[in-house]
C-alpha cells in the first residue's frame, strides 16, 4: 500500500479519532477527520487514566487489568510526543473500613501494594476533607489529564502532522479509500458497519466547577472527586440504555451529595455536563478490521475512551500498515457478542 496515496478518512473527533488520526498521519496516510462538533463523552470526562481503580471498583471490567495497565503505558510517549500534561502522582481512595478493605484486597490481588494514608497524611493531600474519613490509601498506578486541552493539544499535533479536519458527519466511504469509524456512541454508520448494532449507549452525568484547591483524584464508595488547577469535577452517573444529553435535577443532587460528603465546607455552584459512553456487551472495547476491508471500528470504549486510546491508534495503525499480516488482521467477530 503507497500510505501518501491511501486516504483515510476518520469519523468522530473524540479521544479516540484524535489520537487515531495523528497516529495514521505520522504513519504516513493522508487523514481527514470529520465531526459534526456535536458534544462529546471525550470532552466532559473525568480524564482519570485508572487501570487499577476502574478494574476494582466497576465489576463490569472485571479481567481488563492487563488490558487497561497495557494502554496505560502507552500515554508517557503520546503526552510526551503531543504536549500533554499528564499527572502521574496517582490516585486516593476515602471510605468507611468496608470500602477501603475491599480496595485494598481487590488491588492486592493484582499483585499491587497501596500506600495507607493517615489523617494527617489526608490533611495534607486533601484540604477540607470531610471528619468522616479518618483514613485512606493511595495507588500510584493511576494518573490523569485534563480532557478539553488534551483534546486541543491532539488536534494541534494531529493538524502539524498533515491531518485535515472538516465540520460534518461521515455517511459513507465517498471521502476517502478507508474509513475508520471512531464515533463514541453514534449510530449512523450502522449501514456501513453492522457491528455498531451491539452498542449500548450509558449517559453520564458529572458536576463541574472552578478549581476548589483540591489538586488529584479521590475515589469514594459512592462516587469520584477530581481537581486541579483547570477546575473540580464530581462524578458520574452510569444510566445504560439513555443517551439524551439533559442534566437531571435527581443526578445533581446524588453528585452534589458526593461532593459535600467529600468537601462539607465546600462552597460553589455547580454545572451539570452530560456525556454518552458506548459499551459492548462484554464490556471491552471493539477496535479492528470489519468484513469491510475498508472500515475499521475504534468504539465501545465504555468508561475508558481516554485511557485505551493510544491502543486504539496503535491497533488501527497496525491494521492499516501491517494488513493480513499482522497481529489485528483477524475481523472482529461478531459471535463474540452471541
Ligand atoms: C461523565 C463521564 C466521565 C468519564 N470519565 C472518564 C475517565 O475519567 N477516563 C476515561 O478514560 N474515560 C472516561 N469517560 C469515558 C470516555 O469519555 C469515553 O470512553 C471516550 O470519550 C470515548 O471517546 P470516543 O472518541 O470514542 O467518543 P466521543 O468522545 O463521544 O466522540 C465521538 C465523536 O464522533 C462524532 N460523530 C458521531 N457520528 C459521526 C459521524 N457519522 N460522522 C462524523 N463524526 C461523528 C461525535 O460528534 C463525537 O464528537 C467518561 C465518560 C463520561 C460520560
């Protein structure tokens, strides 16, 4: 395959056609990206990059360690090569005896240790934490980024490596040789790519204010707390099944609810931002060759979109560059979802 000549268009500007896009170019395709420039799930998240607390405490991901761990590794070379700033001091966790025994044993037994924190040690790391927490744990495995500058900082590098970016939505294969359908929870392309079909849209909700002094990532029984100096966010709701994009006032309240467990003294009006993950029956994420040698999938990502998506622009490069060669070449299978 000549890559200069071949054009490939990607749909959806998310994490994931983002990442994607600038790992074709730099492979040497000519890449166009389209996006109706509709919200996206990308831009609302949390940004948590977090293998060991999404896999210990969201039984849906149950056996994804390796998995997620492996995507992981590959963010210190993307942020490194794109200019994102990712924050690897790690993540804590707060709760009652209950929780914090069932994290520390669901870490220990992937093979991790946790750090205990005290309550001067939580005084120091989180300001204004509530009396009810008199202890925590920390895992250094998980970092984080801020999402809406990771995606400027994408569409920056992707357009100095060559990507063209247009407004509009992709309905076919007319733009370019290739497709690559990287669409969140989008079903448009369903005549294109029938393995759309098995998406299971999951709204989210999460609050967001201006940066509270708290800077890192507490993980609570009922919920998460991220800060920094771009602002502090509570989330999220899980409500498979729904993907309007209207705030609820019963979400507000169940996140606020977090919040003021969390920070009682915390001051500040809240803004409720909706998002629409997509999951697959299986809960892992569906990123490959299709029977069409010309349409490639990058969704199903659930809550990790931002975490698997170097690996989602690694495996969509190798299919493209390595062809029936490769380790991807195999189609996903359809009966994996029987
Ligand atoms: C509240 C919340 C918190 C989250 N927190 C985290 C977190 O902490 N860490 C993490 O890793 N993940 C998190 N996630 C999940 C993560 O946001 C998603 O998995 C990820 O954003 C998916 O990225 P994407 O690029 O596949 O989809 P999206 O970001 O949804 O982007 C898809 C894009 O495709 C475009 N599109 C749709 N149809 C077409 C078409 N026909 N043609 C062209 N473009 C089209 C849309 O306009 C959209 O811009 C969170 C999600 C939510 C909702």
């Amino acid at each position: 395959m000549d890559r200069g000549k071949t054009r490939i268009t990607v749909a959806g500007a998310g994490a994931l056609g983002l990442v994607i896009a600038w790992g074709l170019a730099r492979a040497g395709f000519r890449v166009s990206v389209f996006d109706p420039a509709q919200a996206n799930a990308s831009s609302v998240a949390a940004g948590m990059l977090a293998p060991v607390f999404e896999t210990v405490l969201d039984p849906d991901v149950d056996g994804h360690f390796h998995l997620l761990m492996a995507a992981r590794d590959l963010w210190p070379a993307l942020a490194g090569q794109v200019g994102i700033d990712l924050d690897r001091r790690g993540a804590m966790a707060v709760g009652d005896f209950e929780f914090l025994t069932r994290v520390t044993l669901g870490i220990s037994q992937l093979g991790l240790t946790t750090e205990r924190l005290s309550r001067s040690d939580l005084d120091a790391a989180v300001p204004g934490l509530g009396p009810a927490f008199q202890e925590g744990l920390l895992t250094r495995e998980d970092w984080r980024l801020e999402p809406v500058p990771a995606m400027a900082a994408l569409c920056k590098a992707a357009q100095a490596a060559g990507v063209d970016f247009h407004p509009g939505s992709v309905r076919g294969l007319d733009e370019g040789d290739k497709l690559v359908i990287a669409t969140g929870a989008g079903r448009d392309l369903i005549p294109i790519a029938p393995l759309l079909k098995v998406l299971t849209p999951i709204k989210g909700q999460i609050l967001r204010a201006g940066a509270s002094g708290f800077d890192g990532v507490l993980r609570m029984p009922n919920g998460y707390c991220v800060g920094s100096s771009g602002g502090f966010a509570v989330g999220a709701t899980m409500e498979p099944g729904v993907d309007d994009l209207a705030p609820t006032a019963e979400a507000g309240m169940r996140l606020e609810a977090v919040a003021r467990d969390a920070f009682p003294d915390l001051e500040t009006n809240f803004e409720t931002q909706v998002g629409v993950r997509a999951a697959t029956p299986d809960g892992l994420p569906m990123i490959g060759c299709t029977a069409d040698p010309n349409v490639f999938l990058a969704v199903g990502t659930r809550r990790n979109g931002w975490l698997l998506a170097p690996m989602a622009a690694q495996i969509i490069t190798a299919c493209l560059t390595e062809g029936e060669a490769g380790p991807y070449a195999a189609r996903l299978d359809p009966m994996r979802f029987v």
